[in-house]
C-alpha cells in the first residue's frame, strides 16, 4: 500500500517539484531580464530624446520635408518624440524575445523563431500602411483643392474616394505582403476597384449627361455667362 | 540648362552684330494673330525715338505651332513716312528664336537677358506679344528713362479697365508696396524697361528652374530691382489692352506661380523689407491722359459659388494657419446673401499675410497651400466687383489706396509672426 502511495502521489509530487525547482530560476530570469528591459527601455527613450532634440533633429526633418509629410498624414507628435518612442519599445520588444528563449522551453522556441522570420514582414506591412496613409492624405487634400478650384460640387466626395482607393490598395499590398489570403485579397480588391469604377461610370453617365451635354455645348458655342477677368 | 548662346545660328547671328545700345524682347507663344502690330510697333518705336542708335528685336518663343515667328520675321515697318519719319535710320536686327528651358514666360525672358548680356547692350525692354494698344511712343518711354535718365529699372503705368489685372490689384501691388516701400502700381505688368546692367544682374541669380522660369517672372524681375536697390520709376504708357488669356489656362495655377513667387522672394530680402516702415512714390514720366477701355464681362453668380464652395470643402485646411476670428468671419460670409457679401480689406490683408507666415513657415505643402486661396481669391474679387460697379477709375484707384494701406498698417502682424 505505502509503495502505491509513493508511486501515485509522492514521486509525481517530487518530480513536479523538482521540475519546479529547476525551472524557477528560469522564470525569475526571465522576469529579471524582462524588467531590466523595460527599464532599459525607458531610460534608452528619455537619453535619445534628450540626443535628438540637442542635435536639432526636428528642424533637420523640416527642412527635409518629412515632417511637413507626416503632419499632413495626420501625425501630430514630433518626430524626435516618434522616434525616442520607437527606440524604447523595440529595446523592451527585444528584452522581452530574450527572456522568453530563456525559459527553454522547446513550443516558445520554434513560436518565437517562426514570429521572428515573419517579422520582417510586418514590418515591411506596417511600411506599406503608413505610407498608403500620408500618400492617401495628401492626395486627397490635392483632389479636394483641385476639384474645389475647378467648381466641382462634389469635390469632397472625390477627395474621400481618392483616399479610400489608396488606403485600400495599400491594405492590399500590405495583407499581401503578410501571405494572407493572397489570392483571395487580390481578387477581393479587383471586384471592389473595378466595381467602385463601374459604379462611378454609370453615375456620370446616368446622372451626368445633361452636365456633360452642358459642357460641350459651352464648349463648341461658348459661354455666354462667361468671366473676361484678365487676372494678371 | 544650355545657354542659347551655344547654339550655332545664335552665335553667327550675334558675331554678326558684335555690339548694340538697345535690346527689345517680345516673348511669344501662338500669338500669331497679335505679335504682327506689337513688332511693328517696336520698330517704328526704335526708329523714330532711336534712329542713331543700333538696335536690335528678340522674339523669344515658346514652340509656337501658328506660325508666330514667321510673322515676326516677315514683319517690317513698310511706310516710316506714316509715322513722321524722313531722316535716315540704322537697320533693326531681328533674332526670333525657340528658347530653352521649363515652358513659360520667364525661361523667354533668360533668352532675352542672355542675348543682351552677349550684346553687351545700354539699354532693353520687354514687350508682350498680345498687345494690341502698343504704339512706337511705348518704346521711347520705356527706354529713355534709362538711355537719358539713369534709371536701371522702368514699370508700366497703364490705364487698365477696373476688372483687368485682378491679382494685381488685391494682392501683388499691395503686398509689394507694403514691403519694400515703393509704390509701383503695376509691378507685373508685364511690359517693362530696364538697363543692360540689370540685365546682366539678373542673370547671375539662379531661379530659373523655379516659377519665376513660368508667370513669376514679372514680381521677381521688380522686386529684385527694388530690393536690390536699383534706380527704379514708372513710365505712363496709356490704355493696357491685350488679346485676352487662353481660357483653358488655370487660375489657381497662376495664382500659385505669382504669389508663390512673391513669397519666395519674402524670404530672400526679408533683411531689406523688414526695415521698411512705410511707402514713398517713385518717378513717373509720360504724359497721363484718360483713355476709353474695353468692357469686361463678370459672372458674378459663379464667383460667389465658388467662394462658397470654398469655404464649404476647404475651411479646415484654413483653420491650421487662418485665426480664428477671421475663420468666422469667412464662414458668416459665406451664409450670407449675395447684395450683403463682402470681404473689407482689413480681413483681405489678414488672409493674404496669414498665408504668407503659413508659407514661411511651411505649415502645409506650398502647392496645396497656395492653390487653396483661389476661392478666397475670387470671393475677393467678387466684393470688390460688387463694391466698385458703379465707381469710375477715380474712384476705383481711391478703393485701391485704401487697400494698399491696410496692407501696409497689417505689416506689423506679419513681422510679428514671422520669426
């Protein structure tokens, strides 16, 4: 009987808590290495902030250009605060890969490694989003003043569209780039475009033709509500 | 860019004239119909007010396709008794020639200077191609002031109908007499005298890649003279009547170009005009008169539409660099009815100087930014029509002061803003 006992209850015991006992150190390193990341991290964010506005980085990035880019992309932060952020969470990004290997266990490994590879991906993704998001803000600003100066009275609908085709391309591009549903998302993007395009199609030809007949007509006979303002 | 000057037939052409005293350049493009009188013009101009002296005619052209430097070339002054003429008179040469460069006014204008530089000429002018008020009297008052006078620099004056030269009125004549303290009424206008040492000074400048290479051109060719310290005055020439602008050519693009230029050159002479505190008159020849001027349609419907449309769509993109007080006020107007809408010039001169500092400060992308004043530019243009319909050039011109003051008395806010 007291064999039995020992086989069924103490011996699992003992295993579990010699098992524990090894892996304990693993886990408070781990911690360990976390924590000092995160601190690292904060520390890393304030000194290259404190560099970043001593060298004068925001007034370089204005000269450039880039920064009148971003904030026209919607970006109200400075770019040297973006940056020192960046800097902070990819230090404590890293730290926190490290103490995870350092637990050895097999399953995070081979997570860790397959998320590693795709990692370059993501990033390249999140390029392509950010990206498809300032060209899309400034296009659409561009089609809003043009299509203002133009006299177009759905000029803020042109500039929504304008944004939408190229935040949906650029979801495209970056969806592909990330291997999901490649296929599926490229053709989803064909049928929407194309759709959008047929759509506007038939709405200008249907409800256009008396403005396009209008139009021409000007054109051939001349206008007679026409401004002779000389500007210059 | 390739200088003209390498071309082949240019240098036979220049060898062949080694030196001049005086240079007029006509730049062109498809205005076959019109440059006919405008050289006629010129050369009976040189020899009746010039007859001593070696003159030469620059047609720089565009790649006109109608035929407009044939014209020039086949243009010559048949009876010089009609104009009074009996001594003899040295040859006019003639130079028509394709310029190189970005397409625009300003890229014809470096031919121009180019071949004055090589000619090592006293005294040149330019003329442009679609005139059709210009008379040989033209010539000698925008060259004598520099020939006999010792002025570097000659403005027009002319005598426009009041809805002609709009960007000059509202924004270009105040804006530039505000800030460097001369009052040249028409500092684009287009027509201008000036001494080949300009010419030469001028060419040392790099802008040619810019818009100054396009509609800039004029506001730079005056501002740089006057910043500069040139000896600048103005020169009477009578009635402005011209072929009017191909309606296809854009607005807000020509707005982009000149007041673009305009406030590129804010910050190359922002040392001289900050010094500056108020205006003075420059010297001004030719015998003034009143001339009879062409009506000129307004359709003023459509600019109080596209004014509300403006305001409609492009309001938020104001609000980063318009204040706020003025941003209401934009915003009443546009609810406003049409016999009540007005834009007063002390909130004329806010906007204009709050896109100035917007600019220099590079608070959005400079096309989008300049291209977006179109409609409160043609708002403008339609209180200013509903203000003055009535009014006679006098009145007009008074309309125009009270303006320019306002623009000189709101500098203060554009230094304060500046840095």
């Amino acid at each position: 009987m007291d064999n039995f006992l020992e086989r069924v209850i103490i011996e699992p015991f003992d295993s579990l808590r010699e098992r524990l006992l090894q892996f304990l150190p693993d886990i408070l390193t781990s911690v360990l290495i976390f924590m000092a990341g995160i601190v690292l991290g904060v520390v890393l964010k304030f000194l290259f902030l404190r560099f970043f506005r001593a060298i004068n980085l925001d007034r370089l990035f204005e000269r450039s250009g880039l920064l009148e880019m971003m904030q026209k992309g919607g970006m109200k932060d400075r770019l040297s605060v973006i940056l020192a952020r960046v800097i902070g969470w990819v230090t404590i990004f890293g730290f926190l890969i490290l103490s995870l290997r350092s637990l050895n266990f097999p399953a995070v490994e081979r997570i860790l490694e397959s998320f590693l590879f795709y990692l370059p991906r993501v990033f390249i993704a999140a390029i392509i989003l950010f990206v498809g998001y300032v060209l899309g803000n400034f296009l659409s600003r561009a089609a809003l003043i043009a299509s203002v100066n133009a006299g177009f009275r759905m000029a803020g609908l042109i500039a929504k569209l304008v944004k939408l085709i190229i935040l949906l391309l650029s979801m495209t591009m970056a969806l592909e780039q990330l291997g999901i549903g490649r296929e599926t998302i490229i053709i989803a993007f064909a049928i929407i475009f194309g759709g959008v395009v047929f759509a506007l199609s038939l709405a200008f030809g249907l409800g256009g033709k008396d403005i396009a007949r209008e139009y021409l007509e000007k054109r051939m006979k001349g206008d007679d509500n026409k401004d002779e303002i000389n500007h210059l | 860019m390739d200088s003209i000057l390498l071309r082949p037939d240019i240098r036979d052409k220049l060898n062949e004239i080694t030196e001049a005293d005086i240079l007029v350049g006509i730049p062109s493009y498809n205005n076959a119909r019109t440059i006919g009188h405008v050289v006629r013009a010129v050369q009976a101009g040189m020899a009746k007010y010039f007859p001593d002296k070696k003159t030469v005619l620059v047609n720089s052209d565009g790649g006109s396709t109608d035929g407009t430097t044939d014209v020039v070339q086949a243009t010559a002054v048949e009876d010089f008794q009609s104009i009074l003429l009996h001594h003899r008179v040295s040859p006019v040469f003639k130079i028509a020639t394709p310029y190189h460069g970005i397409p625009g006014k300003g890229s014809a204008f470096r031919t121009i200077f180019e071949i004055a530089g090589a000619l090592n000429v006293k005294a040149c002018a330019v003329v442009d191609s679609d005139l059709r008020s210009i008379t040989p009297e033209w010539i000698e008052l925008l060259i004598k002031p520099v020939v006999e006078g010792g002025f570097d620099y000659v403005s027009p004056l002319y005598h426009r109908h009041k809805y002609d030269g709009t960007i000059t009125n509202s924004i270009v004549y105040p804006v530039t007499r505000a800030l460097y303290g001369k009052r040249i009424r028409q500092p684009i206008g287009g027509d201008f005298g000036f001494s080949g040492a300009l010419a030469k000074f001028y060419l040392t400048k790099d802008v040619w890649e810019t818009d100054v290479a396009r509609y800039g051109i004029d506001v730079w060719m005056t501002t740089t003279a006057v910043a500069n310290n040139f000896r600048v005055c103005q020169a009477f020439l009578g009635a402005k009547i011209h072929d009017p602008k191909d309606p296809g050519s854009d607005l807000s693009a020509m707005l982009f170009q000149v007041v673009g230029a305009t406030f590129d050159l804010m910050e190359t002479y922002y040392e001289t005009w900050k010094m500056i505190r108020e205006s003075e008159d420059v010297p001004t020849f030719g015998f003034q008169y009143a001339v009879g001027l062409e009506p000129v349609s307004v359709n003023l419907n459509r600019m109080v539409e596209k004014f509300r449309l403006g305001i409609k769509e492009l309001i938020d993109i104001w609000k980063v660099f318009i204040p706020g007080d003025i941003i209401a006020f934009l915003q009443k107007t546009g609810d406003s009815q049409k016999s009540e809408f007005r834009i007063p010039d002390e909130v004329w001169g806010k906007i204009v100087y709050s896109f100035a500092i917007a600019a220099h400060k590079k608070l959005l992308n400079k096309e989008h930014l300049l291209k977006s004043l179109t409609p409160l530019y043609i708002g403008r243009v339609a209180s200013f029509v509903m203000e003055t319909w009535e009014s006679n050039a006098v009145e007009v011109e008074e309309k125009i002061e009270n303006l320019c003051n306002n623009f000189e008395k709101g500098k203060k806010l554009l230094l304060d803003n500046w840095s």
